[in-house]
C-alpha cells in the first residue's frame, strides 16, 4: 500500500496544471478478530495437615434432686402443682377407704433445680486444608503443532 502522503501529493501535482485542485479522500477500514491464546498454565493442589489443640471449656450441667415430704392429712380437692422458689411441689394423693371415702394428701415430691459448672479439657484433632499453586508454561497451539508436524514430514521425503 502506497504511503498516504505520497498519494496526496501525487493528486496535487498531477493535476497542477489544470485550474481545478482535486483533493482524494481516503478511508481507512481495520479488521478485528479475536482467538483464544495459552499464556500459560496453573496446577492446584491440595494438602491436608493435622495439628491437636487443647479445648478448655466450662460445661453447665442442671441436675435434680428428689426428696419426698410425708404429710398425711385430708384434703377435699387434688392440690395443683407448685413452685416455690426453685422448688417444684408436685403432691401424691391416694384415697383411703374408711366409712366414707376422703382424699388424704399422702406426699409431696419437691423437684429443686442444681446448676453446677465444671471445667472439662479434651485432646482434639484439628484439620486444616491448604492450596497449593503452580504455574505451568503454556501447551502450543493445535495449529502449531500441525505445522510443525507437517514440515518434519515433508522434510523426511
């Protein structure tokens, strides 16, 4: 292709001797088109390693204790469970026959609540995963490949 300056200066001084001064106009067009090139390569492992640590913790533990309460006496209606304080009051009744027939408040059986708290160490083991990366140098290109192989071929006949 003809450099640009050149051109314009040829259509100037070629047409110097006629009045009229006829001024080219060029246009430049561009093509573009993208491929998918290698520029390399990564590999990625993985490994795992173990290490134990030391848990400390305190742990809260609610236990209850039982005691039963004889009481014996006559009641007219079941008595409703109660709280008194962190006591629970659960009443146990039974019906005694005499001549006639009574509700008698047997027992009570009182539920309290204990909270406690202990410490409580254990050997864990711990696992931990890590990557590893590397770069690899990129694969030729198909097309390459297919030069190269076409060449070495011609060149051995």
């Amino acid at each position: 292709m003809a450099d640009w300056n050149e051109l314009q200066k040829t259509a100037i001084a070629g047409d110097a001797e006629a009045r009229e001064i006829v001024v080219p106009l060029f246009t430049e067009e561009i093509s573009v088109s993208k491929r998918m090139v290698e520029k390399g390569r990564v590999q990625v492992s993985r490994t795992t390693s173990r290490r134990e640590e030391l848990v400390d913790e305190l742990l809260a533990r609610e236990q209850v204790e039982v005691e039963r309460i004889p009481v014996g006496r006559p009641v007219d209606s079941m008595p409703a469970i109660r709280e008194e304080g962190e006591t629970i009051v659960v009443p146990v009744v039974e019906e005694v026959l005499v001549v006639e027939r009574r509700l008698v408040l047997k027992e009570e059986v009182r539920i309290r609540r204990v909270r406690s708290t202990e410490r409580h160490q254990e050997r864990v083991t711990l696992r931990r995963q890590e990557a590893a990366v590397n770069r690899l140098p990129p694969l030729e290109p198909l097309e390459e490949k297919a030069a190269a192989i076409g060449a070495a071929e011609s060149g051995n006949r």
